[in-house]
C-alpha cells in the first residue's frame, strides 16, 4: 500500500504532523503508541501461552483415551 513512499514524502509528513499537532503533543502521541504496543504484544505473549497450555493438556488427553 505504501510501496510507493519515498524519503521526501515522509519529511513531509513529518513537517505537517509537527505544524499541525506541535512538538509536544506529537510526543505525547508517540508514548501512547508505544503503550499501546507494549499492551498489544503482551496480550499476544499471553493468548500464546494459553494456546499452549491448551495444546498439552489435549495431547495429554489423548494419551489416557489411548491407555
């Protein structure tokens, strides 16, 4: 989608982003993106662990239906 974006359109954006927002609320923008990361990743650690835990005990079920 962005393929087509080279180095002078984002110092533009750059430019605008800053004139528009000012320097200090672009910041407090970027805190809240990086929260918002930490936060999403973290779940994701988590929903992988369950899945996992959920994998064992259904491979651990099997093996008693078996015996």
């Amino acid at each position: 989608m962005f393929n087509n974006i080279g180095t002078a359109e984002i110092i533009i954006i750059i430019f605008v982003l800053i004139f528009l927002f000012g320097g200090n609320k672009i910041s407090e923008i970027a805190k809240g993106l990086g929260e918002a990361t930490r936060e999403v990743k973290k779940a994701q650690k988590e929903i992988e662990n369950v899945t996992e835990d959920l994998k064992k005990e259904v491979v651990v079920k099997k093996k008693k239906q078996k015996s």
